[in-house]
C-alpha cells in the first residue's frame, strides 16, 4: 500500500485548525504518522506566522479522490481560495508524494516541488521520512535537507498537543 505525504499549514487559529485537520484526517484514513509541529515566517507574503507539520497516512485510494477529500477538509475549516496562492490560510493541506511514483494529473505534478523549495516543508518530512528517497531525484530527504541552504528561511519547533491517541 503506497505511504503518502501530506503537508498541513495553517496561520489563521492555527492550534484549532491544525488540530481539527489532524482529527479529521485521522477519522477519514486511521493511523497517521505525524511531524512535529513547526513555526515558521510567511513566505512570500507580509502575514503572521504559520504552524507547519508533515503526515503520512497508508492508502490506496486515488490520487483525484485525496485531492477532493483534502479541499473538503479545508473548506470545512474556513479555506476559501481568494487571494493566490501566497495568501493567509485558515487551513492549507496538500499532497507532497504518492508512495515512490511520479504523477503528473491536471497540472498537478508529484512529488511537489515544495518538498525541496521550502524548509517548512522539507525539515518536518526529513523527521518522518529522511532515509526515504525522493521520485524523482532519487536523493534522501536528509541528503536533501544537508543541502538545503537553512539559514534561507527560518522555523522552530513548537510545542503541540494533537489530541490524537497514539499510532498504533
């Protein structure tokens, strides 16, 4: 069964919002692994500071069914989709790789280029993934945060209860 990554953002109630998200996708799919939570400044855009965190969930469903589930989720949550993509969120969930295949579906590409783009993104699945290799550039996540230029952007752990029971 393909292990996919999700990352999760949020800089709108983001304790709430995150931890709803966390409830809701465990409700949806069983057992996640879950990241540490993460703080970091917005990027690309003046706004507060965004909570940040990686999942891993086991599924098989499609690629068209996660990414409907996931808007779903958000818009429960209060997302709308005014203002771009860099645009204060209530909730951001998105799709960063499908087991080890590369998907390229109506102009969404995986593994999404955040992985390697943004240190919000790359450091938390370093956490739960570093010895698993990219697709496409067949690197591991930890080969690729030693590269990372980490003095670029800045983040730091925070402390954060999800209110979810422990993975089984």
């Amino acid at each position: 069964m393909p292990r996919i990554w999700l990352s999760l953002g949020s800089n709108i109630d983001r304790e709430n919002n995150i931890r709803a998200a966390l409830h809701d996708l465990q409700a949806e799919f069983g057992s996640l692994l879950v990241s540490r939570v993460y703080e970091s400044e917005a990027v690309g855009f003046s706004g507060d500071a965004f909570y940040n965190l990686v999942v891993g969930i086991d599924t098989e469903r499609p690629v068209t069914e996660l990414i409907g589930r996931f808007r779903a989720i958000e818009s429960a949550h209060g997302r709308t989709r005014e203002g771009g993509g860099f645009a204060a969120r209530t909730l951001d969930i998105d799709l960063l790789t499908y087991g080890d295949r590369v998907v390229d579906l109506n102009g969404l590409h995986l593994p999404r280029d955040e992985i390697t783009r943004y240190a919000f993104v790359l450091l938390p699945l370093t956490e739960l993934a570093g010895d698993h290799r990219h697709p496409e550039l067949g690197r591991t996540y930890n080969e690729l945060w030693r590269r990372f230029d980490q003095a670029s952007q800045r983040l730091w752990p925070v402390p954060f209860e999800t209110g979810l029971p422990p993975a089984a």
